[in-house]
C-alpha cells in the first residue's frame, strides 16, 4: 500500500479560480458601504485566505472599517451569484484530480455554506464529497491545525501518509503543526510578487507553480514511497 494515503486540498485559490472573482465583490462591497474605494488587487492581497473573523479585524485595523459586518453582509449577498456566473475550476486541476488516484479531502478556511455556493457547483465536488471541511466546522481556522487535524481524524489517516497543498501561508503553517507535509501552491495568475519565498518561509516542503507541476510532485512523492515500501517489503 502506498504511504501516501490522503491529498488535503485548499480551495479557494487552489481548486477553484475564486480570489480575483472574490477580491472584486469584496471591493465593490467595501465601496459601496464605506465608500472606500481600493482595487481588488489590494483587497486580493489584503484579505486573500484569511477567515471571516481576521477579515473583519482587517477591515478595521488597516482601513478604519468600523462596521465591517455591515460589509460582510453586503459581500455575501452579491458573492454567490457572482460564483454562479462566472466561477471556474483553477486551471489544470481537474486533469490532476482525475489522473490520481489517492484519497482527496478539502480543508477552507471558507464556511461550509460557501464551499457549497463555489466548489460544490463545479463538477470537481465529486472527487471530495463528503469529505468537504470549513472553518466553521472546527474551533480555529488556519493557522490553527485544526482542520487539517479533522482531516485525518474523519479520513483514518495517519499525518505522515498525508500531504496539504495550500496557496496561503497559513495553510502551510496548519500542515506543518499538524505534522503533514506541505505543498506552496502558487496559482499560475497570482500577481502578488515573491509567493514562493512567503510560502517557504512558512514552512512549505515543496512549491508548485500551476497544476502541471502539482501533479509531477504528488506523482513522485507517490510512486517513489509506493517503491519504497516494496523495497522494505521484499527484504523481509
Ligand atoms: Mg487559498
């Protein structure tokens, strides 16, 4: 059997093509309630895989934001039609998912009701129902390891036959307290700058830069632990 038994996948800018898409609802919404006005490039760099609570701690901090709630409201009245027009699988990803052949669960720092409304309308759902975890379904939200923890409690997965791939440095940090070795994913249209030395910085074992190369790494790491274990095997 091979030692790795389970992918733990990141959604939104993993899966699914939703941070720009989402940066530009958040930024119309802080407009339109604030009447602060600030790109979606910025909103995508400020807020990009942060829960709803850092969201809203964000919002005030940085942006004198004093009812950030009253924008959250606003965000997700006009986030789920968008995601429901114009939302698309991550480029590449559902050839990867497809071609390998291991468990495969998702982690989010999103809530369940979210995963539903952007994931679960798209035809890669399939690979990971009902093995689909949010934020709201453990105490602590990434950095935290408690959702990859879920993960491989509700899998029966050791953490060690595990990998995490995530696009945020606080997925990586989940991972690594988890005790699961973890992939930096950097989205082939990510305009932050200097992703790859964020997520190492944050612990990450490996960096991909697209699907392409996600699909190489997980495919080494498989087939070389899979000749791994027959060797042990056959010294018996
Ligand atoms: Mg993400």
């Amino acid at each position: 059997m091979s030692q790795l038994d389970l992918l733990i996948f990141d959604c939104d800018g993993v899966l699914i093509d939703s941070e720009l898409l989402a940066s530009r609802v958040l930024a119309d919404s802080i407009y339109r309630v604030t009447g602060i006005d600030i790109s979606p490039r910025e909103a995508l760099i400020a807020f990009t895989g942060s829960s709803a609570d850092d969201t809203q701690r964000i919002m005030r901090e940085r942006y004198g934001i004093n009812n950030p709630a009253a924008v959250l409201a606003d965000y997700d009245a006009h986030l789920f039609p968008q995601f429901h027009r114009h939302l698309t699988e991550m480029v590449g990803i559902p050839q990867v998912l497809d071609a390998l052949h291991i468990r495969k669960c998702v982690a989010s720092n999103s809530r369940l009701e979210r995963l539903v409304n952007s994931l679960g309308i798209l035809q890669i759902w399939r690979h990971f129902a009902p093995h689909v975890y949010g934020a709201d379904m453990v105490a602590c939200g990434k950095p935290a390891p408690d959702l990859p923890l879920l993960c491989l409690e509700r899998c029966g997965v050791d953490p060690e036959h595990a990998l995490f791939i995530d696009d945020s440095p606080h997925g990586i940090m989940a991972a690594k307290t988890a005790g699961v070795r973890a992939v930096g994913f950097i989205a082939p249209n990510d305009p932050r700058a200097g992703r790859a030395d964020v997520l190492l910085s944050a612990g990450a074992d490996y960096i991909a830069c697209g699907a392409g190369e996600l699909y190489d790494i997980i495919l080494d790491l498989h087939l070389h632990e899979e000749s791994f274990t027959f060797e042990k095997e056959a010294d018996r």
